[in-house]
C-alpha cells in the first residue's frame, strides 16, 4: 500500500507517535479434516460474536473478534481501535481509506468486511434513498485461523487466545460426523412460492426496462427481487449444506453487528495481488445446468448461440475494459479468458478475465471503487442503471449485490460480488435474486433465470430448531 509520508507525519504530531508496531502470535499446526466443518465449528464455538470466514481458492480464511474497524458513511471514514478513534473527512475515498488504514500500527494484517450497494450511489455522485448509512466496513481481527491444504495457520493477539484457538482446533479431530454436520444433512426448508413471490411485479419492472432501453436511457439493467422467508434459519449449517452441492468463485459466513450472511459467489468484483495486478471476471449470460450431462451439454450450446446472452455478455466485457484503462496501463490491459462456461451450481454462465497493472500513483482502492459495483449486478452505462435500480425496486439492496472482501497490509484485495446469499437479521431471513435486462429480454424468461438462480441455494436451507 502506498504511504503518504506527509500525511503520517502529520498524524504522528497529531495523534501522537504510537510504540513500535504489535504484531500476531503465530503457530501452525497440521490438520487433515473438513475445513469448512471444522471453520464453521470454531464459528460456533462462541468464542467471539462478529466474524467472518471467506473461501479463496485454495484457503479458507477466518477472522474473529475486532481488534480495528474501518467504517465509511457519505461524510466521513472512521477508524476505531481499542484506545482512539481517527476521523477523516471523505475526499477521493481511495486515497482516504489508504490514509486510515495507514494509522493501523500492526504488522502484516488482513482486514474483513462488506460494501454495501449503497456505495455505487455515493460514487456516482447519487444520494443515498432507504440504504444503510455505512456503505463500507472493513474490521482487523483478534485472531485468525487460515486453512491451506495439510495445515492451519493460528494468529492471535494475545497468547491466552492462541492457545484457546491451539485446544479448540485439536478438539475437533474425528468430529465430521458431529452435530453440525448431522444439521446440515438434516430436513431443508420449503419454499412452495419462491417462483412467484413478487413475480407479478418483477414481470412489469422488466417489461418497463425493456421500453426504457428502447428509448435509449441506457443499454442494460440487472434488476431482481426479494424473497422474504417465514422462518429463523441455522445459517451455519446452511452455509455447510449450500457449499457442498455448489462450485463458488468465493464462499463466505459473516456475522457483524447481528447481520448474518450465508453465500456462494459465482464471480469476483476485483482481484488485486501484492504487486498491483488487478484482475477482474464478468459473468453475464446463463443457462440452468440441467438433469444429467447430455442436457447440460444442450443447454450449454443454447447458451452460446443465444445472441440476447452473447450480446449481454459482450457490453460487460467492453465496460469491464473501459474500467480497467482508468487505473491500469493500458499496454497491461489483456483478456486472459474470453466466453468460457463457468458452472455455479445449478446455472452456468458465459464468463471472461481481464487483467492489468495499476498506473503508478494508484492504489488497490482506486482499482475497487473503479469497477464496484459489478457491471453484472447494476448494468451499462452504470449510473443510469443505478439510477433505474432505484426507481424500480421496492427494497434497498444494502449488502446484496455489494461486495464481502478480504484485503491485506500489503495491498492485496479479493472482493467477491454478493449473489446466491441467504441473509438474516433480527431472526427475519430472505433471499434475492436478479437477471441481466437487455432490449432482447423477455419479462417471463428473466423471471425463470431468477428461479434458476435461486434454486442454486435455497434448496439447501436449513431451518434453526425450536
């Protein structure tokens, strides 16, 4: 991450120049289980209430407790440690959020957290309508446990804590057939209307879309609807059941100040390494995957030659490029996979990589708040999407469609797009689910692809017992 050397002067005169810089405890023990059952076993141990367990690739990563949180409202980025809290006027907010972040006096920290969607408003110069007030919340854990094939690696803050986390690992040795895998096997919900809760008003917001992309307000719009659901769930095993029968770009379990989010991403939003490439992988076009691989197979070839999907999936790629050109090198700039079928469940999707190198000067920020929100969850040209978001749907997004992300000290960013999630708050729970409007759209095929969408996860719901 890029240091401002006068602004942390002035911080150090102002706030006073912090001992040196703590850092975690770390111990690695091997482990040869489920991660995914022992992680969201450790999630319920009861250890710490807020967390957050984030599936990248070949690691599994969890957070736990709050040692440092970052919040951004319209006015201000807020960091909160233990002993102070900084505040500091929205600028350029890549360049404020750098700054805050620069005040964190720990060593080789990762950071967990949520955008919400309200945050494409705000950078476009929109004002807020019913969303949550934080657009984004980014907090540094207490301790952290990240799984790789054959091994965990601990980290803590405090060595009572490490050795808390030490027992409680080797405690779940030979517990895969324990409770909470016996919860994730049991009973799922039912949800007989889940194919037309708000579907009479889905068909007439797409149908109106459709006659606004034909008088040329804007070339497409994702638009979706909300499935609200009559009973608590046990999101832990839900995220256990769900994760089994899926293939995820990106999994994740949250749990932050009482929002409770269980999810299966099919795509990433930005990918950022330590040495400032930025990837970033559109998916927009999509078939079910069908009953058996012979119909797979048919589906994908529809799927290919539909020029409604194709056509789709091309306006995304050109924007997913116009974007990287404003904060990469525009010589970096490739497409290192273009309309490869990428499975997700119970729907595949046409998707494409692009890749570049930031310009000097620029952050993982700037590459983040340049292509958030997802072209494949707002739309083409995105403000005059967003703004016909607002107009048409009858709940506030908040976090779906926004972003879970992980990003590290030394600028590395992954920032999955929040679809295929069950969310929970104040033991009221709903799904969501949203398709891609284009002139070619059709209101009853757009309504079936978010049937097929949702039946990627709500199948798999486990409801929390009496």
């Amino acid at each position: 991450m890029k240091a401002n050397k006068e602004w942390v002067a002035q911080a150090e005169i102002q706030y006073g120049q912090p001992d040196n810089p703590t850092a975690y405890i770390e111990k690695t023990i091997e482990f040869t289980g489920d991660a995914h059952l022992a992680a969201s076993q450790i999630v319920e141990s009861g250890l710490f209430v807020n967390y957050l367990l984030y599936e990248n690739k070949e690691e599994l990563s969890l957070g736990m407790g709050i040692h440092a949180v970052l919040s951004v409202d319209p006015e201000y980025t807020t960091l909160k440690t233990e002993n102070k809290t900084l505040q500091f006027a929205n600028g350029i907010l890549s360049e404020t959020i750098d700054r805050a972040l620069l005040s964190v006096r720990l060593k080789k920290w990762r950071a967990y957290g949520i955008a919400n969607f309200g945050l494409a408003r705000y950078n476009h110069k929109m004002p807020l309508l019913a969303e949550d007030q934080c657009l984004l919340q980014l907090f540094i854990p207490e301790v952290e446990l990240r799984f790789t094939k054959g091994s965990i690696q601990l980290r803590a803050l405090k060595e009572d804590k490490l050795a808390e986390l030490s027992r409680l690992v080797r405690s779940l040795a030979g517990t895969e057939n324990g409770s909470l895998a016996k919860r994730a096997d049991g009973s799922k919900l039912e949800i007989p209307g889940i194919n037309t809760i708000n579907s009479e008003k889905y068909l007439s917001i797409v149908a109106d879309a459709v006659q606004e992309i034909e008088e040329d307000k804007y070339q497409k719009v994702i638009l979706s609807r909300k499935i609200p659901l009559d009973r608590e769930l046990d999101l832990v095993a839900s995220y256990i059941a769900g994760r089994k029968v899926n293939s995820p770009a990106r999994s994740f379990l949250l749990n932050i100040d009482g929002l409770a989010v269980a999810g299966f991403s099919p795509e990433t939003v930005v990918e950022v390494d330590g040495r400032g490439w930025v990837s970033t992988q559109p998916l927009a076009g999509t078939r079910a995957k069908g009953c058996s691989e012979e119909e797979e197979k048919r589906l994908r070839e529809e799927l290919l030659h539909d020029p409604k999907e194709i056509a789709e999936h091309a306006v995304s790629v050109k924007l997913a490029f116009e974007e990287l050109r404003s904060i990469c090198d525009t010589e970096t700039i490739a497409v290192s996979d273009f309309m490869s079928v990428a499975n997700r469940g119970t729907v595949q999707h046409i998707a494409s990589r692009l890749k570049g190198k930031l310009k000097s000067g620029y952050n993982s920020w700037h590459a983040f708040n340049a292509l958030f929100p997802a072209v494949t969850a707002s739309g083409i040209p995105k403000k005059e999407a967003i703004e016909a978001i607002g107009r048409f749907e009858s709940h506030p997004r908040n976090l779906y469609s926004g972003c879970i992300m992980t990003f590290d000290s030394d600028g590395t960013m992954d920032a999955a797009l929040v679809l295929r999630t069950v969310f929970q708050k104040d033991k009221s729970a709903w799904l969501r689910a949203g398709a891609g409007i284009v002139a070619m759209s059709a209101p009853s095929r757009e309504l079936e692809e978010t049937c097929e969408k949702l039946s990627s996860f709500s199948r798999h719901l486990v409801c929390r017992r009496p």
